[in-house]
C-alpha cells in the first residue's frame, strides 16, 4: 500500500525522467542540424575513398609510370624503350616505309635528302629518319613525285615530337641513361661503323634469316676513311620487282672526284660481283653478315 508521500515522490521522478529524455532529444536534434549545415564538413572514423579519389589514385601512378619509363633501357641494348618500336604493326610498318623510301632513291633521289650527305650510311639514315615522321599531303608533296601512302603511320615514336629529337643514332657503347643525351652519345649522324656497332645486332650470316629493313656490311680494311660499307635489304622491292625476293639498295659512297650512286640489284647477282670482296657469301672475309636495327629488337 503506497502512502501520499511515495506517490508523490514517484511522480516527481517520473517528471525529471521526462525532462531528462526531452533535452537529450533535443540536443541531438540541434546536433545533426549542425552537422548539415553548408560548408561543415564531416570527419570519418575511417578515411573512405570517393569515386574522384579513386580515379586520382588510379590516374598517379600510370601518369608517374609513363614519365619514368620515356628513358629507361629495359633491355640494355643502349637504345631508350621510347624509340624502340614493341609491337608488330610498328615493326612492319616501319619496314615498308624505310624500304619503300629508300627504293625511291634509286629511282628519284629526293631533294629532302641533303646531298653532303649522300653516301650509303647516309642513305639509311635518311630512309630511317623519313620512316619515323608523320606521313601526310604535306609530307608527300616535300619528297617529290612518286611517293605514296604504303603503310600506317608508327603510333610509338615520333621523330618529330619525342625526347631525343632527330638525334636517334646512337655513337658510343653502353646501356642507355639520361647523361647520353648531354654526352653526345646520341647524333643526328651515324657512319656505317657507328650504324653496325651501337644501332644494329648481328643477324645471321646466312640471308635466309633476314628480313626487309635489314643491313648488310662489308669491310674493306683498305679504305681508310670510311672501311665499312651498308646496303639495305628490300626483299621484294615495290617497284619492278621482277618476281626476285633478294632485292637490295645501296649507295656507291663519294669522293673528291665521284659524288656517287644508288644502285638496286639482286644478291644473287651481287654473289657473282667482278671483285670477290664485295660477294655477300659466307666464305668472303670481308661480308659481315647482316644485321638488325636495335629498334626493332
């Protein structure tokens, strides 16, 4: 049995209880309106990754991985990644346009080729060079007549936009590093000992394993000056190929007296040369053999 008193002091308990419940609702109220309010910003717990966060985070390191790796020499082959062509549609289209533009000397030479430097090193670096820009009306039309689309641009290098500029030939042995490009290890120039020693590798002896866009060299101890000798291997050659697959194109070299020419001839008729020392067979000392471009390694 409950007395005045107890029933009094239960309904002032019940009374505080109440209060109590009423503010505490109401400060949690005045809370999250705060915490809603513009420019108040939320601290998590736990750090969450929005959607723009993970897209930055995605995009820093392929951005960070392009950079570094413009000028690292993966295979240390002493050629940068950036100039050497990875796939095979850059390798053969870079092929049919080195061939095909230096076949088109031995027919018209093209006024874009300076003539200082008409000889047969100057002929590939010409072609190489010519193969590696960007192949439009404009571009046509400064070659000269005769010149047209035979391939799909190469999509990895560009010799007009790249960090090397047209200094693509490399001069010294040796992996690649930055300091080269200060050292001048690197040139727009390459003569024929240059081209074999930093710019090429060794194929085969054998012409059953090379391929258009491949070098021959010759030595000849001799000359003085200018020892090695380069031709280029065209295959089947674009132009009144007769049906041969052993096609090559050379320059003759110049002299004081003999500015030289370009030659196209079969190396089967090569192999029966008036001199011996110029026969690309296997027994002759003087033929090296027949090398690749480091670019398309």
């Amino acid at each position: 049995m409950h007395t005045p008193q107890s029933r009094v002091r239960s309904k002032r308990w019940i009374v505080a209880a109440s209060v109590l419940v009423i503010l505490l609702a109401s400060i949690t109220w005045g809370f999250d309106r705060l915490m809603l309010r513009p420019g108040f910003e939320r601290t998590p717990a736990f750090p969450t990754k929005t959607a723009d966060s993970r897209k930055q985070a995605a995009e820093i390191p392929a951005s960070t991985s392009s950079v570094e790796s413009k000028l690292i020499d993966s295979d240390n082959d002493g050629i940068p990644d950036l100039a050497e062509l990875r796939t095979y549609e850059d390798r053969e289209n870079f092929r049919r346009w080195f061939t095909a533009i230096a076949e088109m000397q031995f027919y018209q030479l093209s006024n874009q080729w300076n003539a200082d430097q008409r000889d047969c090193a100057g002929l590939v670096r010409f072609a190489m060079r010519e193969a590696l820009r960007h192949h439009d009306r404009p571009w046509l039309q400064k070659m000269g007549p005769g010149y047209e689309i035979v391939a799909a641009d190469v999509v990895a290098f560009d010799l007009d936009h790249n960090p090397l500029g047209e200094k693509i030939f490399r001069t010294d042995f040796g992996s690649f590093d930055e300091s080269d490009l200060r050292n001048d290890r690197f040139s727009e120039f390459a003569d024929g000992r240059a081209l074999k020693n930093f710019n090429t590798t060794f194929v085969s002896r054998d012409r059953r394993e090379a391929q258009p866009g491949d070098l021959i060299f010759f030595y000849q101890p001799w000359v003085q000056k200018f020892p090695y000798h380069v031709m280029i291997v065209l295959g089947a050659g674009r132009v009144a190929s007769n049906g041969a697959q052993d096609w090559v194109v050379y320059h003759t070299g110049s002299n004081p007296t003999d500015e030289g020419t370009v030659k196209k001839v079969e190396l089967s008729v090569l192999d029966h040369h008036p001199d011996p020392r110029w026969r690309p067979i296997e027994s002759n000392r003087n033929f090296m053999g027949f090398y690749r471009l480091k670019i398309l390694q």
